[in-house]
C-alpha cells in the first residue's frame, strides 16, 4: 500500500465539491487498486487527495493515483476546472530525522553530520 498526495488546482479559484473523495473511488477500475481518498482542501499551495493504493512499487502506485485523479477531473463538469499539479508518495524520512536528532539532519545546530 502507498500514500500517494495528488495536487490539484482550480484555475477558477473555485473550491472542491464536498463529495470529491466518492467521485474518485467511483472512478477506480478495480486494477488500479484505490483503497482509500481522503482530502486536504486547505493545504498549500493547493490541494492535495491522499489517494491509498495498493501497487508493485512506488512509481506505479504515483502512476495509478494520477490516472485515476485525472480521470475523475475529466468526466465531471464541475471538476473540469481543475487540474493535477503533482501525483507523488510523501517522502517521509526529515520527520524521522527530527524525531531522532531534533537539531536537523544537516549538524549544524549542534546536529551530528550524516
């Protein structure tokens, strides 16, 4: 399973409809594998889907999440106005590296160097 954060933008402005997490999964053949969406209206500097997808790696879980995000812009009229920004699995190790050395990875702050 991979998160995969979709960025969307609106060249209209316009905020997403409140059902766009149910127009995804109902967008999804079952080869693509979407378990899960869930949606950040307010992230920055667009908004992000975190699509959850089952795939043999990384690059094609991004491949599947956009095509399916794409798909779901495309045949809806009111999601027409959007577009995809980025379809990409958060890299997560900097948190980890903070929750290990909480003066940053780089050792400077009196961190130890990597």
């Amino acid at each position: 399973m991979y998160l995969v954060h979709v960025q969307v933008r609106s060249a209209a402005g316009s905020g997403l409809p409140a059902d766009v997490a149910g127009r995804i999964l109902a967008a999804a053949v079952p080869d693509e594998r979407v378990e899960h969406v869930a949606v950040h209206p307010h992230a920055q500097p667009y908004p992000v889907l975190g699509v959850v997808i089952g795939a043999d790696g990384l690059e094609q879980a991004e491949e599947r999440a956009a095509a399916v995000v794409r798909r779901t812009l495309a045949t809806h009229d009111e999601l027409r106005e959007w577009e995809q920004v980025t379809a990409q699995v958060p890299l997560i190790e900097p948190f980890y590296e903070l929750l290990v050395d909480p003066d940053g990875p780089t050792g400077e702050a009196g961190g130890s160097p990597r």
